[in-house]
C-alpha cells in the first residue's frame, strides 16, 4: 500500500513538471522565433511579457524574472514606449525596500545599497513617466522619493525633489497631451504563436494612429494572417484553422472612477488623463435591428449589442496590449439607446462651451461644428424622430415599464435645447466676423428646432451665466419641466 501511494504521488508530481517545463518550452520557443526579428514589435514585446510572467507566477525564479524585467524594459526604450517602459521598471523597483541592506553586483548596476538601487529606479521611472506624459504617475514618485529624503533630512535632494513635482505639474496645465484610441484585437488560428493562438487582447494605439493605421500595422507584424471583415465571435472551425486570422474593431475605455471626470470645475487638461489612463473596462456596441425596420423612422427598432471586455491587467501597464479575462454582452433597447446618446452629446457640449468660455482651446471651431451638427440634425429630423418613435400613444401604452425612461428621455432633450441656446450666446462672443454668416444660420435654425419639438420660450428659465458655466451645466429650470406623459398625448408641450 505504502509503495503503491507513493507511486500515485510521484506520478502527479512527473506529471506536473512535465507540464510546466512544456509551457516554459513553448514560451522559449516563441521567444527565439520573434527575436529573430529585426525591428522591436508587438510580438517581441508579447512574448517577453508571456516569459517574465511565466518566472514569475509559475516558476517563482526572481533572478530570472528581474533578467526579463530589464530586457523588456530595453525592447520599450528602443520602441519609445517610455510610459511601458516605466511600468516595467516599477515591477523591479516593488521588489526593494528603502533598506540599507547591501546588494551585489548585478546586470548594469553596481554593488550598492538596497536604498540607493530603489533611489535610482525610482529617478529612471520619473524621467520615463515624464518623457511618456504620464505626469500623474510621476508624481506620485516624486512625494515617495520626497518623503525618504525628508526623513533624512536630506534638504537639497529633497528641494530638487519638489521642484520636479511642481514642474510636472505644470506640463499637466500647459501641455497638451493626446488620447490614444484602443482596439481590441482576436488572433486566431492555428499557426499564431502559443502566448496568442486563439485569445484576445485589447491594444493601446500610439499617437495619432486611428483604426486603419493600426490594421495595417498589425498585418505588416503578421503578413501572413487573414482580416477578418465581421466583428462576430469565431466559431470552432477557424480556432481550429491550420492559419492566422486577424480580428481588430475599435473600443472605448470606461474608466473606473468617474468621480473626476464628472466632478465640475476641473480642467479639461486633468480630466483627459483619467479618460484614457488605468482602465480595465472597455466597451464595443454593434447596432441592429430588432422586427419590422420602419423606413420613415429607424430608431423605433434600432436595439444595440454592447459587449464589455474586461482585462487581465489595467492600459497602460509593462505592454500596450493585455488579454481579455471576461466579456459580457447585454441588449440595449432602442429607448435606452436614444438615452445614452443624448446623455453623451450634452456632456459633448457643455464640455466645449466651458473650454470656450474659459479660453481653454485655440480657435471656436470644434465649438461650431459640434452646434451645426447637432442643430442641423435636429432640424432634419434627429430628436423630433425620438419623439414620433416613443412619445407616441400606441409606445407609451404597449410599454408602460418604460414610464421613467421616456420622462428621462424627455428632460434630456429640454436639457440639450437650454444648452444649444447658451452655447449660441458663448458662440456669439468669440466668434470672428467671417463666421458670422454661419452663426446667423445656426441661430435660425435653432428656433426652428424649438418649434419643432414644441419648445417655446426657454431663455426665460435659463439660470446659467458665464461665470456658473465653467462649474457645470446650464440649470434646468424646474417649472420647465413637461408634464407628465399621458397616453393621449403625441408631443413634447413643456408646461411653464
């Protein structure tokens, strides 16, 4: 019995090393082949990631996963990724202590203290935060490295120290920064290597790089994969297809706390570094048609498919792509579509009317093409069409669980006509005299709209002025407010 237990633990155990020495070979083998590779690419990149974690969680060798650390770190610097490249380092510099226990020579560091090595690591990710305009990040060094130093007394380091933080800060104020698009994108088949084959990640572009770009750049990586033309999942025929077909859409990053993003009088320039910076969510809507398609009127049948992905690890981190651990897909109905959109497009605007007021972008030209689309289309049709869809007799009574929503959906259309006519009033100030024609015309336009939605009177309820809008939106005025829907009702007549 004893021999026949101990033959069962030896086999468990021949069995799991044999595993795991196979995904270590597997994960060298794609090493060698991508480093054979001329130019530092997302696949060099992916694999030494796949390696570097394999030590890590796997295999727990912390010399080797310190080797990876400082090779991946190099592969960033040479692709300038100096924001990837300082979440690399910041993996090596989590492992020391502010100790002075002495550390041996190793790789390009010389033998130091443990507080000296973590001092340096911590000045050579500041520089790589700043040179990736990540200045929050850096930041945040800045006050831990501050703080060793004051509990030193070291008053020199310590004044450079805080002259660093404040100048980042200001880079945050004066700089303009970019915000990079995202696109998830699926390898699947066959012939991709093992840390890809039938997964998906989410990518962060780089500046200015826009879907087609990024396509190109992704098949030039891999030239002899397929694109494929549909956002549907695969089945099991092309994961199982002895080839590489590439799959890549555009999403957007939810951030996780909105608290700033929502949070009024903070500038723009702070608020666009949470949009885009530690996200874990990211969302991709496909628009369909749900019954009988109404020609004259679309969106009374227009339901949208929103799928979530969530990652792995947050974007941006130690790579510019991440796998995808979970995704979720719900059913947006056609009211709730209508919702959202008018949500986004009153955000949209009151945004640029509080960048204009506050002189915060160059010229008033997004300002003015974001009034003429949103008035153009209000004019040939646009919300007046939400109105024929839901606030229509036969809607109301066949959905009365959406009672809330069409009260929603109804105080934000009065909600973006209260906007459009603060934003004209802004629009009027800085706009320069070859532009006046234009103005002239949205103005017109505008007063048709309300009358097309049954609006009349509204700057009579607007409590906003120049100086509240900066802190938020124009005030909806209560007594604005419609009267509740009835059945027999079929438009928008705000009661005053």
């Amino acid at each position: 019995l004893l021999k026949k237990i101990e033959r069962e633990t030896w086999r468990e155990s021949g069995v799991s090393l044999i595993a795991t020495v196979t995904r270590l070979m597997e994960r060298l083998l794609d090493y060698r082949d991508c480093m054979k590779m001329g130019e530092v690419d997302g696949k060099k990149i992916g694999c030494t990631v796949s390696l570097l974690n394999f030590y890590k969680t796997e295999l727990n060798k912390e010399e080797m996963y310190i080797r990876y650390i400082h090779k991946l770190y190099d592969l960033h610097l040479k692709a300038q990724n100096f924001t990837e490249a300082a979440y690399t380092l910041l993996l090596y510099d989590e492992l020391l202590e502010w100790s002075d226990r002495p550390l041996r020579e190793f790789l390009t560091y010389p033998m130091q203290t443990e507080w000296q090595r973590k001092e340096h690591l911590h000045l050579a990710i500041i520089q790589n935060f700043d040179r990736g305009k990540c200045w929050e990040n850096g930041i945040v060094l800045c006050r831990k490295i501050a703080e060793q130093y004051e509990s030193y007394y070291d008053y020199r380091n310590l004044s450079k120290m805080r002259m660093m933080e404040a100048s980042l800060y200001d880079k945050i104020m004066d700089q303009q920064r970019l915000e990079p698009e995202f696109f998830r994108v699926g390898f699947y088949g066959k012939k991709f290597p093992f840390f890809l084959r039938n997964k998906e990640f989410v990518c962060r572009g780089h500046d200015y790089e826009r879907l087609e770009a990024f396509q190109q750049r992704m098949l030039n990586e891999f030239p002899h994969a397929i694109a494929m033309q549909h956002a549907n999942q695969p089945d099991e025929t092309i994961f199982q297809a002895e080839a590489q077909y590439l799959q890549i859409y555009a999403v957007t990053p939810i951030p996780e706390s909105q608290e700033v993003l929502q949070r009024e009088g903070v500038p723009d320039n702070i608020k666009s570094f949470y949009k885009v910076n530690h996200i874990w969510k990211f969302r991709y809507d496909r628009p369909f048609h749900k019954g009988t398609k109404d020609k004259e009127n679309e969106f009374k049948s227009l339901w949208v498919e929103r799928t979530s992905l969530y990652l792995v690890q947050s974007l941006p981190g130690i790579s510019r792509w991440f796998e995808v651990e979970k995704r979720e897909v719900v059913e947006m109905s056609p009211l709730e579509n209508a919702i959202e959109v008018l949500e986004n497009k009153n955000q949209q605007l009151k945004t640029l009317i509080s960048q204009c007021q506050t002189r915060q972008m160059q010229n008033i030209n997004p300002l003015t093409m974001c009034l003429n689309g949103v008035i153009d289309a209000a004019v040939n049709g646009g919300v007046s069409r939400y109105q024929e869809a839901f606030f229509v007799k036969e809607y109301i009574l066949s959905h009365p669980e959406d009672g809330e929503k069409i009260a929603r959906l109804r105080e934000l259309m009065l909600e973006q006509a209260q906007i459009l006519e603060f934003g004209l009033a802004v629009h009027e100030k800085f706009v320069p005299q070859d532009m006046r024609p234009l103005h002239k015309k949205l103005v017109d336009q505008f007063f048709v709209m309300k009358s097309s939605l049954g609006i009349q009177e509204f700057s009579a309820c607007i409590q906003a002025s120049p100086v509240h809008f900066p802190n938020g939106s124009p005030r909806v005025c209560r007594n604005s407010a419609p009267a509740s829907m009835s059945p027999d009702g079929t438009r928008v007549i705000p009661r005053r």
